[in-house]
C-alpha cells in the first residue's frame, strides 16, 4: 500500500513538473518576474552609484547647516532609523533634531562608500563616518559626546522616480583591544579581570 502511494505521488509531481516547462500563454495577468537576467542587464548601475554617493556627499552638511528641508527631501515618510546608542527613530523626530540643531560637529567626514545595487529601485549604501568634536543636545538641554567613527548602512528605494531613504542603521565604531604582552607578569596573569581594558575607559 505504502509503494502505490509513493507511485502515485510520484506521478502527481511528475505531472505537476511538466505542466510547469510548458510555455505561458501569451495573454496572463503574471508580472515578469524581475529576478531574471535580461532584467539585471536593463539595470544602469553607474547611474545609479552616481546618484546615491551624491545623495550621501550631499547630506553631511544637513546638520551642520540646519537644513531639515534636504532631509524631508531625501527621507521616505515611513523611514526606519536605527541611531547608534540602539534607539530607533523616524522621519518626524530627525527632522525636529535638525531644526532644532540637536547635532553639531567641527566636521562630519564620510569615507569608504560602497553602492550595492539590487535592482533598478533598491539599493544600500555603506560607508564609515568620523565626527569631530560632536555634540547631540538632548530635549533637557545637557549634551553628550558623540565624537567617534561609525559604520552605516542606508538602504534606499526608488519612489515615483526619487530616490528615498526608507531605512538607516548606524553603529559606533570600538577600537579593538591591544595585542597581550608577549611576556607578561605573574601578578597579570592572576588577575587580569581587575583591569580595564583601555578600550573600556572612558
């Protein structure tokens, strides 16, 4: 019983998988499916590149000068923003932070930018930032440090021919640990966990 149930789904799959080779009918409501290769090959990724790392140059004044408008411009209303302390933020806040001027810094360089197309409408930039003597002023009024270097990642979409922000994930960069001594003492080695490791002091 066991064997004829296994012969007659066999069947069943078989007859299932030729009726899938068999040429579409030319007349369907099916999209073509996007992920084939003449799809890929249609797909300008220098323009695109151009246009998403000038977006990213464009926009480390933003803070400096105030400019919420560049910010509504760029970023997508349903925007996703990941900050660097594990907060999670949308398009209404960071822009009431610029206008506000929350965000100041000698300067804000970005280096290392890397455009990953994945398709003529979605891409992700990656890149590293270093802030220079930055400062975030919070809603009361005191101010924390947030000089350092970061990684980032923005993913972008393209909506009615713009290219959106809809989400961006940014993360503090730590400096690794120094290498052991390759001779350390015996008073080291019995107690190391007593010592701050220098990438753990403030």
């Amino acid at each position: 019983m066991k064997r004829e149930g296994l012969v007659a789904g066999l069947s069943v799959l078989f007859a299932l998988l030729l009726v899938s080779c068999q040429p579409a009918a030319k007349e369907t409501n099916v999209a073509p499916n996007p992920n084939t290769n003449s799809a890929r090959e249609s797909v300008d990724k220098a323009s695109i590149e151009a246009a998403l790392l000038r977006i990213e140059k464009d926009w480390s004044p933003i803070p400096k000068e105030k400019d919420a408008e560049a910010a509504r411009r760029v970023e997508a209303e349903d925007v996703v923003l990941v900050f660097p302390d594990g907060t999670v933020g949308d398009k209404t806040e960071d822009v009431k932070d610029i206008e506000r001027g929350a965000l100041t810094a000698e300067s804000m360089e970005m280096m290392d930018l890397e455009v990953h197309v994945l398709s003529g409408d979605a891409a992700v930039v990656s890149g590293r930032t270093i802030v220079k003597n930055g400062k975030y002023k919070l809603p009361d009024g005191k101010s924390i440090d947030i000089s350092g270097q970061y990684r980032f990642v923005d993913t972008f979409a393209r909506r009615n021919g713009e290219w959106k922000v809809v989400a961006s994930a940014s993360v503090p960069i730590r400096l690794p640990a120094p290498p052991p001594s390759p001779v350390a003492s015996p008073a080291a080695k019995a107690s190391p966990a007593l010592k701050p490791s220098p990438a753990s002091t403030p």
